[in-house]
C-alpha cells in the first residue's frame, strides 16, 4: 500500500484530508510539525507528502528543499492557503511537484496524488536500474582478494572521482575494460555516455573516422555526416584500448583533444569541443614504443597522469576459485543447467594452467565446461585435453605424479569404451578385477 504522509497542525483540516485520502486506499501518516515528519519520513519508506506552508516549527515552502535533498524520490505536494499562489510558485522552484489550494480543491487532490505517485514510482524504478548498473558494472563486478589485484582495485577508486585521463596496463585478458567501467561508474560521469573502441581492429583511415567522425562528402562513400566515439561520448569517458596501435598521425589529434578539449572532423574545417574523460589501455610497452619512434613521447605522457597495472591471473592464482565460480553461475544460468560445483581434480587442473590468456581464458574454459558437463559437478573430463594432461615443468617425478598419470589414462580409456569395464580391461591388459579395484581406488 502507498504511503502518504499529510504534514498539517490544524488537527481538523488534516483528518479531514486523511479521510479522503484513506477512503481511496492509500495509508496515510500525519504530522502535525516538520521535526515529527521527518521522524516518519526516517521511519518509513513514504512515496508522496503533502505539506502545509505555515508550520509551528518551520514554513513549508523551505522544508521541501530539506526533504528533497534527503529523499529525492519523494514527490511533495504543497497545501497553500487561499490565493497564496507565490508560495505555490516557490515550493515549484524548490522542487515541489505541485501545489493545492487548501479548502477549495479537495475534489483535485487525488487525482493529483496519483499523478505524483507515478512520478516516485518512475523515479524508484530509476534509482534501483541504477543501482543494478553500479553494481554490475562498478568496483563490485571486478573479482578478487589477492594482494595484486585489490592493491590494482584501491588505485582506481582513488582516481575514479577526478577527471584524470588514466592509462590501465596489462596482458590481453586481465580485465582492463572492465576496470575502465568500473572509473566511469565511480564518477561523477555515471549515466553519462561510456565508448569503448578498441584501436587495434580498424586501420588508420577507418579508425580516424570511427573516433573524430566526419562531414559528407569528406571520403568516398561518406554521404552523410557521422559523429565519431569522442564526440559521442561528450560528458562521459572514451575507452581506448590498444590505445599502442593507433597510427602515429592520429595519435596527434588525440594529443590535441587532450589539451584543448577540440578536435576537427575528417572533412571538416571547424574544430568540435567535447566534454570527455579518456581512459586508454594497452598491452605493449609503451616507453619502449616511445624509444623506437612508434609512439609519441608527448602523447605518452598526456595519457601516463595515472597508470595502474592489472596483474596477470597467474600471479593471483588464489583468486582462481572465486572466478570459475563466478563463471559456473552464469554459464549455467544461461544454458539452463544443472551444473552447480566444481569438482577437486577440476580446480586443481585451473591452478596448475599457466593461463596465457588470463581471465578472458579461464571464462572461455569454464563456458566449454558447462556445455560438456553432463552431471551437477564439473569434472576433468570437460576440460580441453592439454589442460586434463599433467604439466610437470620443474616438478620430480613422484609416486604421487605417476598415480595422477595411471588415473587420466584410466579416465580416457573408460571415455573410449563409452564405460565397458570389460572392453577397457582387454585394451589395458590387466584383469577385470584390477580395473575394478583401480575405479575404486582413483574413485571414478
């Protein structure tokens, strides 16, 4: 049921109202002061108030700033006296969503009531999608508890409320999109347009008008004008990544837009202002790019003011339980499984990887998995082959290795004979009661 909360001290004329209201199935709260209506506004979660201008304890006009500024989803609706219309003017410049002649207009206030309600109820929806963004798309969406990765967390948080242009550094895969939404949601530029590009898929030609835009007629089949990323992210943040393969002439408009905040459309002769943050990305050395002339010393440091590293996921290997899963939960959801755990032998193998491609890697992995898995627990089985073999590097041959090695190789001839214990036995040659005392013990 909605609540309504009627702030009035005129005992009378308040329960008179209340009745009204209360007959449309609404529940009303009264107060009677400004300091009791806010003890309900604390209280309960009220959807619209309705207010008197003169209040023992204050003057109404002015509360509605209070209660806005507190409570920007409720909808205050102003009771003024007879033909005190400046008031109502006021409490519209202060926020109020209207204002409602005492006495004269009871036949209009539910009417009005409704039409405020559906404006808190809109707003709610808004600050809840919102959250829903912060949520998946904020400092909560990135996983983790090692050192590395939570020392990366902390420098990103510090940035994200500035308009610092920020450079994320890291193997391909380690999450450097993911941190780039992670800023812009921490920002005040939360809301506002996010462009993600990544520089390495276009040519040069290409990449310019995907960034800057252009004007018809600037290039063959340009027909019309185009506006680039960078003008479409104005008062939001432009991701760069591979921000290293950008062609050297392209890197001096960006240079410019940095400094000057404009920039010229291909085709065009009149610079573009743009309001936007930029936070780039690369996997190259940059400093050494700088030395063999490949990248621009000046354009370095412009987007060097704050560089954070991103660790590779095999210098965090104790973060690898909590993002397979992560991942199980998704995938699994998605293709509707039943899949709910992972087995030992299977996390132990995640460990072991090397994991080149990092997190982007095990999310594919674990993706494979659940589509092969045919039981609630994934096992090594579902696994790509080279991760179910065992990697020994610098590691003795142990007692312990050469069970794991008889294990898989069990494992893989059972695969073969599609479970035929007496088929498996006859290619292994050893006895049915071997095998069987084998599957007991390796427990498969």
């Amino acid at each position: 049921m909605n609540k309504i909360l009627l702030i009035d001290d005129e005992e009378k004329l308040r329960s008179l109202l209340a009745r009204i209201i209360g007959l449309e199935g609404f529940e009303v709260i009264e107060a009677a002061t400004c300091k009791a209506a806010l003890k309900k506004l604390e209280q309960l979660a009220i959807d619209v108030v309705l207010c008197d201008v003169k209040l023992p304890d204050g003057n109404g006009v002015d509360f509605i700033k209070e209660i806005k500024h507190s409570y920007p989803s409720v909808e205050v609706i102003l009771l003024t006296a007879y033909g005190n219309i400046p008031d109502g003017v006021q409490a519209i410049k202060n926020g109020a969503f209207d204002y409602l002649t005492k006495g004269n207009d009871n036949d209009k206030i539910i009417p009005l009531i409704n039409r405020a309600l559906e404006k808190a109820m809109m707003q709610k929806r808004i600050e809840k999608l919102e959250q829903q963004v912060g949520k998946r798309y904020g400092f909560e969406s990135i996983l983790g508890n090692s050192p590395l990765i939570l020392e990366a967390i902390a420098f990103a948080k510090k940035v994200a409320p500035t308009n610092a242009t920020v450079l994320l550094l890291g193997e391909t895969g380690t999450g450097k999109e993911v941190f780039a939404q992670a800023i812009h949601t921490g920002s005040q530029r939360m809301g506002k347009p996010f462009m993600a590009l990544n520089c390495s898929a276009f040519g040069k030609e290409l990449l310019e008008s995907e960034i800057f835009g252009h004007k018809a007629g600037a290039f063959t089949g340009a027909i019309k004008d185009k506006k680039g990323l960078i003008e479409e992210a104005s008062t939001g943040t432009l991701f760069l990544d591979e921000v290293g393969e950008m062609h050297i002439d392209l890197q001096a408009k960006l240079l410019r837009v940095l400094e000057t905040s404009e920039f010229i459309k291909v085709g065009d002769t009149k610079p573009t202002r743009v309001n936007v943050r930029v936070i780039a990305a690369t996997n190259r050395d940059l400093q050494q790019e700088v030395a063999e002339g490949k990248f621009r010393e000046d354009l370095f440091y412009r987007i060097n003011v704050f560089a954070i590293s991103l660790p590779a996921l095999r210098d965090r290997k104790k973060d690898i339980p909590i993002l397979a899963n992560y991942f199980l939960e998704i995938f699994a959801q998605k293709m509707n499984g039943h899949i709910n755990s992972i087995s030992k032998d299977f996390m132990e193998r995640l460990q072991q990887h090397n994991w080149k491609g990092n997190t982007r890697e095990l999310k594919n992995v674990i993706e494979r998995a659940v589509i092969l898995a045919s039981d609630s627990k994934l096992t090594i089985e579902s696994l790509p082959l080279e991760m179910q073999q065992l990697h020994y590097g610098q590691q003795t041959l142990s007692a312990f290795d050469l069970a794991s090695v008889e294990k898989l190789h069990l494992q893989r001839m059972l695969n073969h004979t599609k479970g035929n214990k007496t088929e498996t036995a006859k290619l292994l040659n050893i006895g049915l009661t071997t095998l069987y005392r084998k599957i007991e013990e390796y427990k498969l």
